[in-house]
C-alpha cells in the first residue's frame, strides 16, 4: 500500500530562529536541504522530523534509500505517538516492505495509529480482522474500525463496511446501510464503490431500480477506467442497442485486460455484429480471452482453426485450444476433441479418448455427444460392445431432441 502523507497548510512567516528547519525545507520541496537539520532534530528526538527523515529514507526523496534507516526512524516517532509513522510503520511490517513481515507488529502498530484516529490504520486494522490475515479473524472488530474510519470520511472503509453490509458477513445483512455506505465513498469518486452502487440502482437491490442512475455510477467508474465498470456499461449500452457506445467500453474494457470483454469484442468482430466484420480482430480478442482461461473463448478460437475461418487454418492449434476449453468442462469442445480422436482428424484415431470426451460432454447433456457414443458402445467401437449403456446414451439424446438418435430407439 502507498503511504499517505498528511500535511497540514503552513502560512510561511519571518522566523527568528534555525528551529524546524526540517519541516519547513521539506515542505517546500528542498530535500536535500532539509536533510541535515532533519537529520539533527531527529537525533534530538523530534518526532515531526524523525517522521520525516523515515519518509525521505523510504522513498530515497533527496536522499539514497534506505528502508531499514526509514523503519527505525519511523519506529522513533511512532513511539513517541505520531500516528502518521505508526501508520507507514505497520505497513512495513504488513507487507514486509524492505523488512521482515510481522503481523503482529502490523496489527500493533496498526491499532496504536487507529486508536489515534488515523483513519487509514482504521480501515487496514479493519481489513486484517476482516480477512482474518496473521492474526484471528473477527468481523466484529472489523466492522467496528470500518465504521470508525468510514464516518471519518476514508472512502476505502465506507466501500469495505459496504461490502460487509451488503454480503451479510457475519453481520445481518442490509441493504440499504450497503447503498449508503457506497453513495458515500462514490461521491468521494471511489471508483469501486461507483461501480457497485450501479449494480444496485441497475436491478433494485436495496434501493428502487434506476437505470439511469446505474450508467450514471457506472460512467464515474468506467471515466476512471475501472474495467469491470466499463464491461457493465458495454452491456447496458448493448441492452439499448447503441453500438458505438457498446464497441467503445467493451474496447476499454478488454484492452485492460477484462476476458469477458475480450470474448464479446471477438464475437461481435467474428459476426460482423453491428460492426464491421473482422476476423484478425475476432482472432486477436479470442486469442486474449482465451489466454486468460476463458473457455468460450477457447472454444471459438480452436474453432477459427479448425475450419480456417477467415484465417489459415491450423488443426494443431485447433487441437490445443480445443483441449484447453475441454479441460475446463467446455461442452462443445469437448464434443468436437472427442469426434476428432473419434474419427482420425488430423491426430491419430484413439477411440478411449473419444469415449471420455464423449462422455464428458454427455454428461452435461451435450445429445450429439450422447448419440455418438451410443453409437460406439451400440457396435463396440474400439471398446467393448455395450448394448443397455448405448440404448440409455440413445434415450438421453432423443429426450433432448435429437432425431437420429430416436430413430436408433425404435429400431433396436
């Protein structure tokens, strides 16, 4: 996590005195003449600039980096109540950010800041109770930080104490207390809570249906360039049949690198769907998706492969993204890796992988699968004959209303 710095506007008047010297170069942006009288006062045991000489160690600002120089002046002026070095202190230990990691420390340090009011402690001491993270979960305790930070105005908490309300985790769930908590943070232009307050004026989820106000959150959001906003809004855009509008969040979306919109970017390119049809672009969107584990996306590309739709076709890649898809429970390509190790196609036949693709795939109710591995276990195909388990494969497929395999019914 970034370390916030609070700074307090100073008015800049003659001084008498080298007294705070630190404080006044650093916030002018001299740091490295701020460093010696920091340096100095810090040694003198000033909290202020012992706060600043951690900062300037941490963030090499003026100076060479040095996390282990910045934790030990921070851990100086956090002992000596300095909320703010309490704070970047127990992120240090949090994260293990150039020092070892220490969720106790954290949680320590963490609960000295929040106890002070930091509301940045608040939420993250919130967060590990929460998530229950180094140390005993405690939702309790979660929702009391949250609260505290989120009435302070910390628009991290409000979304967080949101989610609490909205979930029901391990508190009664309420909907309305979800809606003002993310109106908060939203107005504050959090652009997580934007996107999830649209999604409850988008179906009337704790607060009347409101569409208006649902692409209204998700535009702050999607302006920000939350992608899950911009893939929400594509959709709404497409529910209303606005093309331009649709192509041009789904684009923003998928370019950030959100599947769903990757694969419903190539589907419009491979239809030619309000757009003009592209089958590179199609190639190129599937391709991303697919790279992410999006099994449609798969399917369609080894699709593309197969058939040498608008490309050149390539039966090993078609194999591959075929596989891909089927691994992860994909009917229809499993269906189609199955009738290609059923029938040879450009692989060696191997009937025991075309029955368990077969099978996989039937079993998700897939009636071409069905018929065709009825049809193996009707005539023993490469495996042994079965005729009661052909019949049962037969009557599933005729049930879903595939005619062959009804004709096969009534002629065994």
């Amino acid at each position: 996590m970034k370390k916030i710095i609070f700074l307090w506007l100073l008015i800049l008047c003659p001084i008498s005195s080298y007294a705070n010297q630190c404080k006044i170069y650093w916030l002018i942006g001299i740091n490295e003449v701020a460093f010696t009288p920091c340096k100095v006062e810090a040694e003198q045991g000033n909290a202020e600039a012992q706060y600043i000489l951690g900062l300037m160690y941490d963030e090499g600002d003026g100076i060479e980096q040095d996390v282990q120089k910045a934790a030990y002046w921070y851990k100086k002026s956090a002992e000596q109540g300095k909320s703010d070095a309490q704070f970047n202190l127990a992120v240090m230990y949090d994260h293990g950010d150039g020092i070892e990691q220490d969720k106790q420390k954290a949680l320590y340090w963490y609960t000295k800041a929040a106890e002070h009011g930091n509301s940045n402690s608040q939420n993250n001491l919130a967060v590990m109770y929460d998530k229950g993270d180094g140390i005993e979960q405690d939702v309790q305790k979660a929702l009391y930080w949250y609260t505290k930070a989120a009435e302070k105005g910390e628009s991290a908490a409000q979304f967080n104490l949101a989610v609490m309300y909205e979930i029901g985790n391990g508190i009664e769930q309420d909907k309305h207390k979800a809606v003002y908590w993310y109106t908060k943070a939203a107005e504050q232009g959090h652009s997580y809570s934007q996107n999830n307050l649209a999604v409850l004026y988008e179906i009337g989820n704790g607060v009347e249906q409101d569409k208006q106000m649902a692409a209204y959150w998700y535009t702050k959001s999607a302006i920000q360039g939350f992608s899950q906003a911009q893939f929400n809004l594509a959709l709404m855009y497409d529910e209303d049949d606005d093309i331009e509008q649709m192509v041009y969040w789904y684009t923003k979306a998928a370019e950030q690198g959100d599947s769903e919109a990757q694969y419903n970017l190539a589907i419009l390119y491979d239809k030619g769907d309000g757009v003009e049809q592209d089958k590179h672009k199609a190639l190129y969107w599937y391709t991303k998706a697919a790279e992410q584990g999006l099994s449609n996306a798969q399917n369609n590309l080894a699709v593309m492969y197969d058939e040498g739709d608008g490309i050149e076709q390539d039966k090993q890649k078609a194999l591959h993204w075929y596989t891909k898809a089927a691994e992860k429970g994909e009917p229809k390509a499993q269906y189609r890796l199955a009738f290609i190790y059923d029938k040879g196609d450009d692989v060696k036949q191997d009937k025991l992988k075309a029955v368990y693709w077969y099978t996989k795939a039937a079993e998700q109710g897939h009636s071409k699968a069905q018929y065709n591995l009825a049809l193996i276990y009707d005539q023993g195909d490469g495996i042994e004959q079965n005729k009661s388990l052909a019949n049962n494969y037969f009557k599933q497929s005729c049930e879903l209303g595939f005619e062959k395999a009804c004709n096969k019914l009534k002629n065994n």
